[in-house]
C-alpha cells in the first residue's frame, strides 16, 4: 500500500477520529504488527500538537502465557502503580486511539474461567476510575492489517496479497478517499438524518423479526435518542469513535426485552471465535444461550457480572451498507457490526440520554441504562430483518423491510 495513502489515513484517524487538541495527551493501543502505521499515527499526533504521546503494545502470545503461569490473585489484583496510572488517566483524559489488528483466534485455548474470575476480582477497583472517565475523553478505534488476520479474511492468498487485500478493504470502507475528512463529513450528515428521523417516532419498542427464528421486541427508555457518527464529549470536542462506522444506535431499557434472536456473523470475543448462536430473553435477561462453536465463552460472556445479561445496545445498520456490500466476513466486530444490525449485551451508553451533559451517570442509569464491566457486539442483521416500531401515539411504524431502511 502506498505510503502517502496509509498517510492520509493516519491523519484521517488523528484529525478526525479523536480530534487531537493542542496541549492534550494521546494514548495508542495496537498489536506488534503494524510498527511503521503505528509510527506515522503517532507524528500525526505530534503534528495536530499533542502534548505527549504512548504507545501501549499487546501481544497475544504474552497473554496467553500470563494466564497460564499468573494465579488468579496475581491477575486480579490491581497494584497501587496501576490505580496512579488509573488517577492520572482521570487527571489529564488523554485521547485514545486503538488500532485493531489482532488474530481472531489469537487466543484460542486460553482459560476462559481463568480469565474471568481475574476480571472479577479487578473490575470493581477499576469501575471508579472508568465511571469518573465516562463521556469525557474522546476515542477512536479502527483498523490495520495483521498477517494472520489477513489470511482468516482471505485464506486462498499469499501472505503479501492477503496483507494488500485487507488493507484495500479497511481504507475502502473508511472512507479513505481523495478528500477522506470531507467524505466523513458527508457520512456524519446522513447518519445524523436517519437518527432525527427516528427521533421524531417516539418508539416505545422495536420489534425484529427474520426467518431464522429471530422473534425479539425491545423496550426503549423515553429519554433515550437514536445516535450515530461523531459525538462531543463533555468538554465540548467533537470526536469520531469508529472508523468505519454505519450505525444509528441507541441503548435500550434494562429489563425490557422478550423473545429469542439468532446471530447472522461470527463473534470474535477474547480472541476466540463463538459461531452460530442463539439467546432468548425473558423479562430482559439471557435466559437461555446455545451456540454450535464457543458455548461455554457465550456463557461465561453472559454471566461476567449482573448486568452482563442485559442488553445495553439496539444498532441499526442496513443490509446496503459499504462493508455488507463488500461481502467480506472479517472477523472483527469493528468492521462486522457495521455491515449488519446488531444487539450489544453489557454496559449501555449514557450519552444516548437526550441532555445527558447535565446529568451524573448514575442519574442516567437509574433512567435505565444499563451498567456491566462488558459490553460485546453481537451481529442479527440478514436480508430477511423487518424491524418495526411501536410508538408511544399507537402506531406502528416500519423501519426495516429485508434488511434495509424502510424509509
């Protein structure tokens, strides 16, 4: 891939994903596998006038051997370096950016359990620290190949052409174009008139049928808005957290979800792959998950902690969108969720709280939005979907008609 392409697409992820401010600092999650993008985001940053910029590298085979020779109480405990770190993450909210490269079955054969039970055990330390950062910080997470990636998305290929291919689709699909900051202006635009849109429904609940068994109707909260595209965080900055991204989302009220929905794609969690599932819901909670492959992490998934599951999520993403229309499977729900409608198990979202700048988190929580130390995509979308609303005049209004916008 040309240099002055994967440029632009540095800067697009800097300028335009997290809005870098001058004096701010920025923090770069990323996998081994792309040193030199990693490099050109990080002079990026520096150019846009970052104060300061980290890069954080993981490495899937480290943590593997973490969770095998580490106990339970040594993965779980936070030291006070770390709760530091955490204060001065509060401090100082720097911007993050993560660059998503890993191989989806890069942690196959970890302990799950294991795993867990040490999330258990760290999270309610943590959860302070996240909740005091909430709404606050921008974020973008997007894209780079890696080689195993690569060949899971294109198994027929050479290593070289798999490494070119995936990267043609990640820039294809975020809009890395001639004038990419243009064109995400353009795509911010639609999406924001898709959410008045259905803004304007006063929805009460959605209800998604398919012709796979999928028979599901979801409560929504009355102060709750359809978003979609660039958010502002409470300081005032406007941010892009997806790159790609095509959804129009909002998070659904705790408690209130009936029926049975089937999944349409692959879920990549905790690098390891979960296929051909189902969940049924009762009184908003899983009651009930089976799946062909990864059951038992669908299940330890479910039960992480108390609002683990509940849904925090409603996603609405047409069957015509770029990355559906590209017809590739990637494996990775950055790039999945956005080529089908989806549902999210876990934490919901606060900001989805219409004036939500002027409200605590607890505040729009007890409004219904649901809290967990999770929150994982899950994709439904298909060419069958019909999603209707049920609005508080008493009308029903289509939204979906096979798979696509029914406005």
């Amino acid at each position: 891939m040309k240099k002055s392409v994967l440029r632009e697409y540095a800067k697009l992820i800097v300028r335009c994903g997290i809005n870098v401010q001058k004096g701010q600092e920025v923090m770069v999650y990323a996998s081994l596998d792309q040193p030199e993008f990693v490099a050109m985001v990080v002079d990026e940053a520096y150019k846009a006038k970052a104060k300061k910029v980290i890069v954080e590298w993981n490495y899937d085979a480290l943590t593997k051997l973490h969770v095998r020779y580490q106990s339970v109480t040594t993965m779980g405990t936070v030291p006070e370096w770390q709760k530091a770190r955490q204060q001065h993450y509060c401090d100082v909210l720097p911007a993050r950016i993560h660059l998503v490269s890993e191989d989806p079955d890069g942690l196959k054969g970890v302990n799950v359990a294991k795993m867990a039970k040490a999330r258990k055990m760290s999270y309610p330390i943590l959860k302070p620290y996240i909740d005091d950062r909430d709404g606050k910080q921008q974020w973008c997470i997007a894209a780079v190949p890696g080689k195993a990636w690569a060949k899971k998305v294109f198994p027929g290929l050479r290593t070289s052409v798999a490494m070119e291919k995936l990267w043609e689709a990640i820039l294809s699909t975020s809009r890395v174009n001639d004038d990419p900051v243009k064109a995400w202006q353009e795509h911010n635009a639609n999406l924001k008139n898709h959410c008045d849109y259905l803004n304007s429904l006063g929805i009460e609940s959605l209800h998604y049928t398919a012709d796979n068994g999928t028979d599901l109707t979801v409560g929504m909260i009355p102060e709750a808005i359809f978003c979609g595209g660039g958010e502002v965080s409470r300081q005032g900055i406007f941010f892009n957290p997806n790159i790609p991204t095509e959804e129009c989302f909002i998070s659904p009220m705790r408690g209130k979800a009936e029926g049975i929905v089937y999944s349409t794609k692959p879920l990549s969690y905790q690098g390891q792959l979960i296929e051909n599932f189902s969940i049924r819901f009762e009184n908003g909670k899983a009651v009930e998950a089976k799946a062909e492959k990864g059951e038992e992490l669908l299940n330890t998934m479910l039960t992480m902690d108390d609002g683990a599951g509940y849904l925090g999520e409603c996603a609405l993403v047409p069957q015509a969108s770029p990355i559906a229309e590209s017809g590739l499977l990637f494996y990775e729900t950055l790039f999945d969720e956005n080529a089908a409608c989806h549902l999210a198990v876990g934490a919901g979202f606060a900001d989805t709280i219409r004036d939500h700048h002027n409200k605590t988190l607890k505040e729009c929580q007890d409004l219904g939005i649901n809290d967990s130390m999770i929150h994982v995509d899950f994709m439904i979308g298909c060419d069958t979907m019909n999603i209707d609303a049920h609005c508080a005049d008493g009308k029903v209004v289509p939204i979906f008609r096979n798979g696509n916008w029914a406005f």
